[in-house]
C-alpha cells in the first residue's frame, strides 16, 4: 500500500486547496488515485503538463517518493517522460498497476478486484 502523506490526508477533511499546502494540484489527484485503486506507488492517469514536471518532482522529493507510475494514453506521453528524464528521472519500464476500478469480468465470478492496467514505472 502507498505510503500515506499526512497534509494530503488532512487536506481531504477540511477541504483546503492544494495551492495552500504547497501541493501540485496533478500530484495531489494521483495521490488520490492510488489510495483509491491500493497501488504502492504514486500512479498518474490524467494529463501532465510541461508547465507542473518540476512541481510534481518537488512534491515526490519533499514527501521522499523516489518511484511513481504513468497509466495516463494521452497523446503526448513520450514527450512528458522525455521531460522526466531530461530532469534527471528513469524509464524503468513497463508494469502492471491496478486501475481505480474494479474488475466486472471478476466481479461476474463472485470475486471483487481491481481491473489491472499497463504503466510505464519512473524513478527520481
């Protein structure tokens, strides 16, 4: 299970804004998700612009995450990882993630799970 970030958490309760904790507003969302979903490491499944990379990798480093996972098929993707490691972070490679869903085939076998999805893991 992901590793739990205490202001984010806190943040949810009393509904204060990212920007007031210092957070990026994409990273926050991932975070979400992966509490969501049960992954162990950060997932990003929507969009990342150019202009939040650097304030995502900031929030990784402030809060000690050195991996997270991109699932998101928008159509610039390899141009956000060429970005990435342009930063100084790793294709490691492709893995298999749960999404936030669950699975309907297995749900139809009596069994609830998480649909299993593809992404690519980075490191800082």
């Amino acid at each position: 299970m992901i590793k739990r970030i205490e202001i984010l958490d806190k943040e949810r309760e009393n509904g204060t804004r990212y920007s007031e904790i210092g957070i990026n507003s994409t990273f926050g969302a991932a975070y979400f998700y992966s509490l969501e979903a049960g992954n162990d490491l950060i997932n990003f499944d929507e969009v990342i612009w150019d202009r939040d990379i650097d304030e995502i990798l900031e929030n990784c480093r402030r809060f000690g995450i050195e991996r997270f996972t991109i699932s998101s098929t928008f159509s610039s993707l390899i141009t956000t990882i060429a970005e990435l490691q342009k930063r100084g972070c790793k294709l490691e490679g492709l893995i298999e993630i749960n999404s936030r869903f669950d699975d309907w085939k297995a749900g139809l076998e009596g069994e609830r799970r998480k649909e299993r999805i593809p992404a690519f893991k980075i490191s800082l």
